[in-house]
C-alpha cells in the first residue's frame, strides 16, 4: 500500500535545463501539379527567360525547378516561408526571395510572367498584385478551385483569358485554349469550380 505522501520528487537544476524539444523546420517544395503546367507554358509560348513575379509564394519554389535562369522574384509575409527559400539553394545571381507585403513590393524590371496560387492575402486585389507586368505578359491563377481571383480578370478589360491547364490521372496535363468556353463557365460559377480544384487559368495582359 501506497502511504500518501510517501514520494518526493527533488528538482533537480531548473526546469528550462530540459533539452529543446526537436521542431521540424518546414523547407521548400515543388509541386509537380505546378511543374507540368509551367513547362507546358513554356514550352506553348516559348518563353525561354521571363521574369516571374510570385506574390504570397509560401514555400513553393516549383518555378524555379522549370526557369532556373530566370529572374524570379519571390515575394512573402511569412519569415519562415523565406527563410526555407534562402536555405533551399536556388540560383544566387537570379533569384529574388523577398520578405515584404506582395502589396507593397514594387517589382524593380518588367515582369512577363506572375504567378498566383492560393494566395491568403487579407485581401485578394488582384489587379494589385499582377502590378508590374508589362502588356503582353501572362498571369497564371489558381485558388484551390475557386475561380474567385480569374473571374476578377476576366472582367477586366486589361486581360485576355488565353487557356486553362487541366490535370488527368491517365491522359496527365493539358493545356486548353477554348477562351470562349472557359470564360463561360467561369462567368456562370458562382466562385468554385470544385472539378477544377487547382488547375490554373492563363491569361494575357493585352
Ligand atoms: C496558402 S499559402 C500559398 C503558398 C503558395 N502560393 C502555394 O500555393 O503553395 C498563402 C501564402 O500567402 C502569404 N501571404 C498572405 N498575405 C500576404 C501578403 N500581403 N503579401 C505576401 N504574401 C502574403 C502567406 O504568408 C502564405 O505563405
């Protein structure tokens, strides 16, 4: 039988002497979804070394995996997100990883191409966040299958809807340039197109 108050623990040193416990760092990461539609991007439009403009970037450096020699232009709020970017080795002399507002950040050089993926900006001005790009650049957009940011775009006289990436477990990536089509679809959903969860629009600053 065990007498109450039988047991005494004595401290011993102070408690922060405890080791840190081991927190995994979150580092860099391609998408593969991201990394088909860039190069067939590339590949349709024969864009060889575009600028790119990547607002609210996060931890994703899939562009840097298909424009190695472009100047790319990493832009987030989150210190960790940047930190795991300086740490992920992408090209010194090209590759821009700003820590700043994508609201507030002034890109220096004439942007071809912006990419926005599920940006959680608090708000989600996307005229405000293609600044920068120059008439006849591209923007690619995708929001975790809410078409919210692309049907602001399509509204906007600025941009042409050029296409839209489809993703196929069998027949893998295409590249759909029925603008008519797609912009009737877009201006008929009413913010999710849950079938199209991911794929990103293109479109074409005029
Ligand atoms: C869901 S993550 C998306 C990351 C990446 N684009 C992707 O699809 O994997 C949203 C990102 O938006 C960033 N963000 C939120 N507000 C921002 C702002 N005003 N300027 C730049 N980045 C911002 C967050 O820090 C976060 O990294």
């Amino acid at each position: 039988m065990v007498e109450p108050g039988a047991f005494h623990y004595k401290p011993q040193g102070k408690l922060n002497d405890f080791p840190p416990e081991e927190t995994e760092k979150e580092e860099a990461r391609v998408d593969e979804i991201f990394v088909r539609e860039y190069r067939l991007l590339k590949q349709i439009f024969n864009l060889k070394h575009p600028t790119i403009l990547y607002p609210a970037c996060g931890f994703d450096i899939s562009l840097s995996e298909v424009f190695p020699d472009s100047h790319t232009y990493y832009v987030d709020t989150d210190p960790n997100a940047i930190a795991a970017l300086r740490r992920a080795g992408l090209p010194e002399n090209t590759t821009h990883i700003i820590l700043q507002s994508a609201y507030d950040f002034k890109p220096p050089m004439p942007i071809d191409l912006v990419v926005l993926r599920n940006p959680t900006t608090d708000k989600y001005d996307i005229v405000g966040l293609v600044r920068g790009l120059k008439a006849g650049g591209y923007v690619v957009e995708s929001h975790w299958g809410c078409s919210g940011g692309s049907r602001d775009l399509l509204k906007n006289l600025n941009f042409n809807l050029i296409g839209h990436f489809i993703h196929d477990k069998k027949l893998g990536t295409a590249f759909y340039t029925n603008a008519e089509r797609i912009s009737r679809i877009l201006s008929r959903d009413k913010g999710v197109i849950s079938k199209h969860a991911g794929s990103g629009y293109v479109f074409q600053k005029k």
